[in-house]
C-alpha cells in the first residue's frame, strides 16, 4: 500500500525551487475558499498592487498567470507575436532558445542574435539586428539567464527596441526580488516572472505585466490568440478591473495565498534592502569560494548576486559532489544546462535561502567534499574569508 508521502528535508542552494519560507508554507495551509469568494477577490486586488510594486510598474494588466514561469513566458508571447511577424530573439543561454522557439511555434520569423554563454547580450548586435531587419516588431531577451548566472543590460536593450519602434518581451524569472529591475522606468513593455526564485514561494505561479503599447497590441491583433487559457482578452475579465470578476478558470486559491504571503514580506524588508541583502551574502560566498580556488564562469561586472555559476576543477566528478551535498549534508546545488553541463555548478542564494548560515553551510560542505575526493582545492581558507568579509 502507498503511504503518505515526507519529503526530506533539503536546503535548496540551485537554481530553483528556493528555500520556502515558513510564513508563506503556512499561508498555504490556510482554509481553501473559492477562487470567486469576496475574500478571496479583495485578496487578489491586494495581490495585483504588490506585484506592481515589486515589478515597479504602474500597469494595470499586471498579474499572476496560474502555472510556472515557462507560462508566463508563453503568455507573452502568443498574445503579442502574430503570424509573419519578425522578432529578434537574443540567446545567450538555454532561456534564449525557448523563446525563440515560442516565436516560431507562433508563427513568428526569428531574427537570432547570438552570444557566449556567461557573456550578457550584446547592445551592439542588437543594434546591428535592428539596422539589418527595420521592420522587428519585438525585441525578446532574457534578463537574467538562469542557465549562467549573467544579467544583461536590460535598460539599454529596451532603449534600443524603442528607438526602432518595437516592443520588448523580458524574462525576468530569476531577476524579480533579487536584483534592481524597473518595468517603467526602463520602458518593458511586456514580462514575465516565476514565484519558486527570489520570492521564495513554492513553484506553480507565473506574475506578467503588459504596459500599455503591449496592451494596445493585444487589442489590435488581427488573429485570435492561439492559446484559449492564456489570451489576456479573456483572463483579464476574472483579474481585470476591481471587484467583481467573470469565471474564467479554477484560480490556485492556495499557492495564491502563498505568493500573497511572499510578497507581503518583500514589502515589509523593501525592495531596495533585498537586492543588498542578495548582494551581500554574493559577496561572502564570492570570497570563500575564491580563496578556495573556485573560479566563477561570468564576469564580476555582469554576475547575478543570486545565481552563482562556478567552473567545476579539473578532474572533479562535478555530479559525484553534488550527489555528496545532497546525500550528507541535505544540501542542493544545481549542474550545468547545455553547453555547461557537466562544467559548471550553479550555486543559488535565492529569497529565503539567502542568508549568512547557508553561505557558510555551503562553503565548508563544499570544501570537505572537495577535499575528501582529491580536488586541488585551497583548504582551511573559504570560511576564513567569509567570515572576514561578515566582520567587513
């Protein structure tokens, strides 16, 4: 007979889910009430004001799609890409090529613009894109690649696109709540984001915001949006307006609890405190790890402090290590995608999960593994240069 199911405890140190914080575990196990309850819908009028204030955005189609990240992404996408239009699509990790293949599964042309992996996209080639294709409806890059721990310069990209007269399309999934992102002051026009990273929520819900030029968009097509769950035409009758809402679909009542619950606490630490306290804690593991030997993949000026991408030492079984965290220690990091597998760790300090005792943590059980198997690794030194960092 199966049983009840208890996960382990873990410490989740990769690149998503993050850690969960107990206040919103225990939002979630709050009563179960119905998605069209009045509660419930003065709780998501609540819930559209702190994303807007975590997106910094004053738009009103501004809301949590009911499923992970990769829909919020195809939200985006099949409302505003239209058949036999041009986008250009930057990738410069695994996250890039899913949205070039959103582009071409909607009947999109894609222009694509390369860059290594760990390097951030490049202003310059996209510039050079634009020249080559003046027609570009859309400009679609990923702000943070969860694939390599690299930020990109989201604000010059999104000057560009308007230069052009195209809209932009951002991933913002491992960004939002862990480093500075500005949806209006940076001219985003549409993007999307995942609660299992720097909110630390469980994963499942996907937030959006469209801006008014994305919104316009929508409302002009001339085909009907090919996805019937997603088309914001129909989704914003249960989140649009304040109030009363139109069915549309079975809400996730509790995971929405969750997300409430999260962003209730960003809103109490504030935003700008978040982004140091990610920044912070970066920096000590940053100092540990290199005075351990452990080198990073991305340069130190385009580095995400959340997602830290470190080049595995040679001749180390980067997957015997992580499987030695995890069976020791309840310690989880993550592997590389792509071309990086096999290469890199990907080291998260996300939300919940970022804190002095999991830098530590981290760098002494990494330390010990390495250790233990070989590695030619610096020992004794990583928690010494944490800690001097702490004590600043």
């Amino acid at each position: 007979m199966i049983k009840s199911f208890h996960p382990p405890q873990r410490i989740l140190m990769g690149p998503g889910p993050s850690d969960v914080s107990p206040r919103v575990l225990e939002a979630m196990a709050r009563p179960t009430i119905g998605h069209l309850d009045p509660a419930f819908v003065e709780m998501m009028d609540e819930l559209k004001v702190l994303l807007k204030a975590a997106f910094k955005t004053e738009n009103e189609l501004t809301m949590p799609v009911s499923a992970p990240g990769s829909a919020g992404m195809e939200a985006c996408f099949v409302n505003l890409v239209e058949p036999g239009e041009k986008v250009i699509v930057c990738q410069n990790g695994v996250f890039g090529g899913r949205m070039k293949e959103n582009v071409e599964r909607f009947g999109g042309e894609c222009v694509l613009v390369s860059d290594e992996w760990g390097t951030p996209v490049s202003v310059d080639k996209v510039k050079a894109a634009f020249e080559a294709h003046p027609d570009a409806k859309i400009l679609a890059f990923v702000h943070a690649e969860t694939s390599t721990g690299v930020r990109s310069d989201a604000q010059a990209l999104c000057k560009l696109a308007q230069q052009y007269g195209a809209l932009t399309i951002v991933d913002a999934v491992t960004s939002l709540g862990g480093t500075e992102l500005e949806v209006d002051a940076w001219g985003i026009d549409a993007i999307y984001s995942g609660t299992q990273k720097c909110l630390s929520c469980p994963p499942g819900i996907s937030p959006v915001s469209f801006g008014p030029k994305a919104v316009a968009k929508v409302q002009a097509r001339e085909s009907r949006v090919p996805s019937w769950f997603l088309d914001k035409k129909l989704v914003m009758g249960y989140w649009g307006g304040e109030g009363k809402r139109a069915y549309h679909h079975t809400a996730p009542v509790n995971s929405l609890y969750a997300l409430h619950e999260a962003l209730v606490m960003l809103q109490e630490e504030g935003l700008e405190n978040a982004h140091k306290r990610h920044d912070h804690h970066h920096q000590a593991l940053k100092a540990g790890l290199e005075a351990m030997g452990i080198q990073f993949l991305v340069e130190e000026a385009y580095r995400l402090p959340q997602l830290n991408t470190v080049i595995v030492p040679e001749g180390v079984d980067e997957a015997a290590v992580r499987s030695a965290l995890l069976n020791n220690y309840g310690l989880e990091i993550g592997a590389g995608l792509g071309a990086l597998a096999g290469k890199v760790w990907r080291i998260g300090l996300m939300g919940a999960a970022c804190n002095r005792r999991n830098v530590t943590l981290c760098l002494s059980a990494l330390e010990s593994t390495l250790v233990q198997m070989g590695a030619a690794v610096n020992a004794g030194k990583a928690l010494a240069a944490a800690e001097a960092f702490y004590q600043g």
